[in-house]
C-alpha cells in the first residue's frame, strides 16, 4: 500500500462498508518541517483486485473532521456517509476523498491557508500567507503519492477540492492557482470577510478568466456564521460580472444555519449532486 496504513482506532464513526487509510508525510509550511496526516476514504464499491475500476477524487482541508467524531473535537463532516449514499441511490459509484490535516493551533492554521500578496482587514492581520506551500504540497506530493498507490483516476476532469472556513478560503485558492489540476472546488463558508476587499478584487482581476475550474460556494447565515454572508455574495456577484453562468458557479445559502460541521454535512450531498451534473 505504499506506506499507508488502515485506520483501524476503536471507537470510531467511520461507515462499515467503506476503509480509511492514513499515511504521514513531512510538509514545509511556516519555515519548518512538520509532519502531516494524510486519509484517504475508499468507499465501499472499491476493489483491490480491479484495478480498471477507478474513481474521482477529492481533496480537503481539515482531514480530521470529516470521516469521524473521535478524530475531530468538533464532530464531523459524515463525508464517508455521505459518499455511500450516493452508491446507494445510484447518482455515483463512489469517491475517493484525501483528507489534509490542518495544524494544531488556529493560528498555525490561519497563516498556512491564507493567500499571500492578499491584504487582510487590519483587525485580522497576522502575517504573510503560506497558502502557496500548502498547495504545493496538496498537488507536488500528495496528489502524485494518492494517484501512485490507490485506482485513481487522475486527470483532471475527475478532480476537484473543497474546505470550509479558511479550509474554504484555501479551497478557493487552489481553483486560482492550480487550475490545470482541478474541475470544481467546493467553498463551504469561505473566510472571505478576513479579506480587505481592494486587495482582494486586484488579486481576482488577475487570475479570473474561462480557464477556471467550476467554483461553488456555501455560505450560512446565522451567530458566527453572519460574517460570512456578504463577501461570499460578494465574491460570487463578482464572477457572474464576469460572465460566469449557472453552470461555472453555484451558490447555497441558509440563513438559518450556524458556523459548523452540522452544516456543511447537510450541504455536502447537495455539492455532490452538482459536481455531477
């Protein structure tokens, strides 16, 4: 298996039918090396022995938090869940899902997924983003390693990334930067609202254009969650001025959900059902 490892930890939330493999890799972001968690979902119609049978992929942030409550203090995404619900209603034969860990401390986490060149509103200043390295490492390390040791299949037709919060934030990133690799990219509550608008709208005027890869955004509306309403809207109304139609860029919106796992677990089937429109 190349190096991973079946997740095997009692108790866990992860769905019977499918398998969760991990692996460790050396990542370096905020000028230090440091180990980082990769896992990967294998739903349940994968076979090791039919290697012609291969599968889509999607790449997250905060790999912790989406296959099981006791690996996550926050509860989790149900994305394993979610993936075998649509085996079993028919609209896909499964997904491939990599979960990325993030660091361990907020902060860590905020300056590894913030884009660098991109002025923060000055409340929110921390420093100079490593948004870059994280990519690099997503699609120079672990894309090729993913695509090396499980029945991928690896164009990138078939690829596509998603996150929420700065994961979201970063998701969004990747669809600028790294477009040659990805289809879609699911921002689930984009932390937009960080952003000085000015700066942000000069970084967009340089990379948006028709090469970009399918964006959709969620975004709730309630506590915490209210501060992410209007620059997502903003973000959105921006690229359908540009010309994006329903087809290039989605946008869900519940005001009445919170900032949390619950729901983007509630949205997430739904973003699956698009991907494969």
């Amino acid at each position: 298996m190349n190096g991973y490892e079946r997740y095997l930890g009692e108790p866990n939330t992860i769905h019977p039918g499918g398998m969760l493999f991990y692996k460790t890799f050396e990542i370096d972001t905020l000028n230090s090396f440091k180990n980082r968690r990769v896992r990967v979902y294998l739903p349940s119609s994968y076979d090791f022995n039919n290697p012609n049978h291969r599968y889509k992929t999607i790449y997250m942030l905060d790999g912790k938090n989406l296959f099981d409550d006791y690996t996550s203090f926050v509860g989790e995404w149900h994305i394993d869940e979610s993936i075998e619900e649509s085996i079993s209603k028919g609209e896909s034969d499964g997904y491939i899902v990599i979960g990325i860990d993030a660091p361990e401390t907020d902060i860590d986490r905020s300056l590894e997924m913030s884009i660098e060149g991109v002025k923060r509103k000055k409340k929110y200043q921390m420093g100079e983003g490593y948004a870059y390295k994280l990519a690099k490492f997503i699609f120079e390390v672990v894309k090729p390693d993913i695509d090396k040791s499980f029945y991928t299949l690896k164009e990138k037709e078939y690829t596509g990334v998603g996150g929420s919060s700065m994961g979201g934030l970063m998701a969004f990133y990747l669809a600028m930067e790294y477009r040659e690799y990805i289809k879609y990219a699911l921002c689930f509550s984009p932390a937009f609202f960080l952003l000085d608008w000015n700066s942000f709208k000069s970084y967009l005027d340089k990379k948006v254009n028709k090469d970009l890869p399918k964006i959709y955004f969620y975004t709730g509306g309630k506590g915490f969650e209210a501060l992410f309403v209007e620059p997502t809207i903003q973000t959105f109304n921006y690229f359908r001025n540009k010309g994006y139609k329903d087809n290039d860029i989605k946008l869900l919106y519940d005001s009445e959900k919170e900032h949390n796992e619950v729901a983007w677990s509630i949205y997430f089937p739904e973003m699956l059902r698009r991907i494969d429109q």
